[in-house]
C-alpha cells in the first residue's frame, strides 16, 4: 500500500510562495490551485498545500 504525506501550510500570499518556491527548483500541481491554493511538489508521495490564512 502506497502512503501520501499531505501537509497543509497556511500562508500570506500564494503568489509570493509559487515565486519563491519556483526559484528554488520545486514545482507544483495545477490540478489543486485556486486563487488561494497550491500544491507543492515536494517528492514522489509528499505534497504541501499552500493555502492562504
């Protein structure tokens, strides 16, 4: 059985983080964006998602 690590981070601006992470080589899945969300690639099972507070 496969295991997903799912975490939720909230943050101030979602476009600021996608910027930030971007640059430092991780990508992320449009399939779980919004406005106020994004998904964080963050390995093969781990994702972090971005959310705005």
């Amino acid at each position: 059985m496969a295991l997903k690590l799912i975490i939720n981070m909230p943050i101030r601006n979602v476009a600021r983080s996608t910027a930030f992470w971007q640059a430092l080589g991780y990508a992320f899945d449009a399939r779980y964006a919004s406005d106020s969300v994004c998904s964080l690639i963050l390995g093969d099972d781990m994702i972090a998602m971005l959310h705005e507070n």
